[in-house]
C-alpha cells in the first residue's frame, strides 16, 4: 500500500499499520463478493448455480474472519435469506396457480 502511495507521489498519505491492514482486509473481502457477483451475472446461472456462489459467498468471508470480513459476512447472509424468501414466495404462488404466470 505504501508503495503505490510512493508511486502515485501521495507519499504525505502515508498510512498507519492499522489502516493499512484494514484496508487491505476490506480488498480481501471485496475481491469475494466481486468474484461471487461475476459468477451470478453469468449468462448460465441458474438458481442451484446462484445458490452454490452464495454459499461459497458466505464460506469465503467467514474463513477470513477480519472484523469486515464479519460484517459483510453478516450483512451478506441477511440479504441471501431475505432472496431466498422472495423465491419460495413465488415459487409456492406459481404452484398454487401456474396459470397465471404464463
């Protein structure tokens, strides 16, 4: 991190430990769900595919166990159940009636 500082002549920003480590966990972090988000803007994702790359999602940031790592994680999770929710919702709608949704 420094580095790039150095290169972009920035060197008066230079960053604590501290901030370098959290911005470096916060990188991590991002670089899963931008994997995960890449997987799901796939043309061949289906919903076991979407599933699969949430839990994948969901492992990837609890295996990191940064303090935002953790807060994604949690954030993430809440956001996937409430999806989950919509779904079977409208799963259990076309099967009571299929007609309307044609």
């Amino acid at each position: 991190m420094s580095k790039a500082l150095v290169e972009l002549d920035l060197e008066g920003l230079l960053l604590s430990e501290e901030e370098t480590e959290k911005l470096s966990d916060l990188s991590e972090a991002l670089e899963v769900l931008d994997c995960g988000s890449n997987a799901l803007a796939r043309r061949d994702c289906n919903l076991k595919k979407a599933d699969q790359v949430f839990e994948y999602v969901l492992m990837s940031l609890k295996a990191q166990a940064s303090s935002i790592s953790m807060q994604l994680y949690d954030t993430t999770k809440e956001s996937i159940e409430e999806w989950r929710l919509r779904i079977m919702a409208g799963l259990m709608l076309f099967l009571e009636d299929p007609e309307e949704y044609s």
